[in-house]
C-alpha cells in the first residue's frame, strides 16, 4: 500500500468547508486536517474545532492569528490607505495571504501534498489563495471542492442534510458571511438582487441607524508612528482598539457598506459589508496625514493607495510590488504621530478635530485675523513666476492667430 494521502483545509465551519471535508475524503481517500485560524471573527474556534473532528477530519487545528493579523496585514494597508473602488476596506481580502501561510506550513509539518479551500469558481478568495499557496511553495496541489463539485447553493444544503452534516444556513436564510476583525462580509440570498434594499438580518455588527442614540458620541484616537495606540487616552492593544471601535462605531449605525463590486473574475458582484473600526481608522489615519505630510506627498500618495488595494484584491500580496510599496508607507507612516477626535451619529462618522506636534498647520500663516505673519506682498512675484508658461503661451498663440489673420 502507498503512503496515505494528506489534505490540509482551510475550514470555516460554513458550509462549504463543513461539506468539504466528506467530499474530501470521498473523492481522494485522503485524511483531512482541518486548519482554523482565529481572526477576530467572533465565533467560538473550540466549537468550530469539535466541528471538524466530528464530520470525519483527522485532526483540527485551531491558531489565535488576531495580533498576526492585524500588525502584519492590516497595518499596512491602513498606512496605504489601502479601499478598493473606494468602498470597500479590503477585510477579506486582507486575510486569504495568511490563511495560505498557515495551510503551507501545516502541509510542510504534516508531510501533506494537498491544500484546500471551500471558496467557488467565481469569486476571489480562490484567487488569492491559491497564487499566495504557489507564491510560498509551489509544489503543493490546490483543491477547490465547490469548484469542481459545481453545485448550486440548494444542492449544496441538500448535500450536508443527507449527509448529517450541520451547517448555519438555510434555505429560508442563504447568506454567505465572512468575517474577522477588520470586517464583515454578506453575500447571496436576496442580496443579489442590486435594486433590493438589504434586510436588517443581514446586519451582526452595526444597529440601525434609525435607533442609534440620539446624542453623538465623540471619540479621541491617539496614533503614534502610524499606529493607533489611544482610545479616550488610554493605551488599547491593537486588537483591543480595534474591537473597541467595532462597537463604538456599530453602536451608533456607522459602518455598514452597500457596493456592486468589479470581481477580479470578470462579473459585477452586490456586497454588503461592516467595517466600522475599519472605516473609522482609515478615515483618521488619512486626515492626520493631511495635517502632517507636505502637499506634494499627500498629492501623489493616492496614486500608490489605489495601485495598493488593488494588489490586495486580486491576491497578489506575496509580490515584490507590494512589498516595495510598503517600504514607501512605511517611511511615512513614521511621521504620523497625533490625536484625531471623530463624531459618531446616527450611520455617519465624521473627523471633528486633528492635532499633532508635527503639525504643518501653522495658524500664523493660515489665518485671516490679527496674527497673520503671510507675506502677502511676496504673492505677486509667485503669481508672475507660476504663471509664466500660461502668459509665454498666451503670447505665442495671440502671434500666430494674428499673423494667420493677416
């Protein structure tokens, strides 16, 4: 008899994944070991585990990955400003490199030669996954059930029923749900209608914004060299902070995110999102830079933070662009040491008030009342030098127009 055939999978406890590990093991008579990592999704991972092990996994491995996470994935794209489409704060995407990082190296440990993942063949996460797995070791075969079984989400629930496998969905609520820390993502059922208003069950984190209090809440964010550290002044942990925020912000109805999305596979997709902390954070980060990074910096940045989110998106994070990027935030998120004060109020998230020793606001120069130290006598030569050109081309054209009229 040959060796025993090993897969590592990347399980969710959903049902796609839940399904996966007996079709695995069907398909290629192969011992299943079950990988789980803790991204702050809320769910109980000791559940998730007991899970896996009683549909047939051989072993399930559970990792706490949230400091991981969240200073190694999140913080850079934080520093680039990194939101796809300008909606979307990238919360899934932003995990799928470090689900591959743990799959490789319970594959290399276990002596595995498959990895697997419960993602289909239209959406992105397949795509991020399996170019991050071949990016870290190109040997190791990728298995995609829910592509290759290719059933719809009925034959799906209809498959885990008369197999005795339990899963979170029903037929009356279809909803694909992904989250971590960072956000939270709402798929399928009735939200792939674009014209149909989102359901208020769709939404875990953030109230209605019709019952969120009716005074504001104003909230100080305390970043130093780019990292948020302070909330209300007082030092969080990073996952703390984050949490924190989640609430703050879902507390008051901000954060949630309506989007018809351009796939990285070539469709238009509806995805509802909740992201408050993420949203918050981004925002603040921004403005602070606002005030601390001179102009031409804060004009071209942009250019980078869309190329950034991009990568992200189409699952190219182990790449040397990116990494080089990140070289390029990092050197500036040094620099972004300040307090940023945010008003929360009924769905809407507002900065209020930014402040920071490395301030390039200087009110002496800025103001219009008494105090003002602007030369304003030295704008007349500004306005000759910087208008050369136009005044040099003006001249040229009013030549030729008048020579061509003679």
């Amino acid at each position: 008899m040959g060796a025993t055939k090993k897969v590592v999978l990347a399980y969710s406890g959903g049902l796609d994944t839940s399904v996966a590990i007996r079709w695995l093991q069907e398909e290629f008579q192969a011992e299943v070991y079950a990988v789980t990592l803790d991204l702050g999704q809320g769910k109980d991972v000791a559940e998730i585990q007991k899970k896996a092990l009683s549909i047939g996994a051989k072993e399930a491995l559970v990792f706490d990955v949230k400091e991981e996470f969240l200073n190694e994935y999140v913080l850079p794209a934080l520093w680039a400003g990194a939101i796809y489409e300008k909606r979307y704060p990238l919360s899934t995407a932003l995990s799928r490199p470090l689900i591959a990082k743990y799959l490789v190296k319970v594959a290399e440990e276990k002596g595995a030669t498959m990895v697997a993942h419960g993602c289909t063949g239209k959406g992105n996460d397949q795509v991020r996954i399996e170019v991050a797995v071949a990016s870290l070791n190109p040997d190791l075969k990728v298995i995609a059930p829910a592509r290759v079984w290719g059933w719809t989400r009925e034959e799906e629930i209809e498959y885990a029923s008369a197999h005795g496998i339990p899963v979170p969905v029903t037929l009356e609520r279809p909803y694909s749900i992904d989250q971590n820390i960072w956000g939270r993502s709402i798929e399928c059922g009735v939200l792939e209608d674009p014209w149909v208003e989102p359901p208020e069950d769709v939404f875990a984190w953030t109230r209605n914004p019709l019952e969120a209090p009716d005074e504001p809440a104003y909230v100080e964010i305390g970043f130093e060299e780019g990292v948020p550290r302070l909330l209300k002044g007082q030092y969080y942990s990073l996952v703390n902070l984050v949490e924190e925020l989640n609430r703050l912000g879902g507390e008051h109805g901000f954060g949630r995110i309506d989007h018809v999305e351009n796939r990285l596979v070539g469709i238009k997709s509806r995805e509802v999102y909740e992201c408050p902390a993420a949203l918050i954070l981004l925002e603040a980060y921004r403005d602070l830079e606002q005030l601390i990074l001179p102009r031409e910096v804060t004009h071209f940045k942009p250019y980078l933070e869309e190329r950034y989110a991009q990568l992200v998106y189409e699952g190219l994070w182990y790449s040397p662009l990116r990494e080089a990027l990140d070289a390029f935030m990092r050197s500036l998120a040094r620099r972004i040491t300040g307090t940023v004060r945010i008003k929360l109020y009924k769905g809407s998230m507002r900065v209020v008030g930014r402040k920071s020793e490395y301030s390039l606001y200087d009110f002496a120069l800025a103001t219009y009342d008494k105090g003002d130290l602007f030369d304003h006598k030295a704008s007349e030569g500004f306005i000759t030098i910087w208008g050369l050109p136009s005044r040099t081309q003006a001249v040229v054209l009013r030549r030729c127009r008048k020579k061509q009229g003679e």
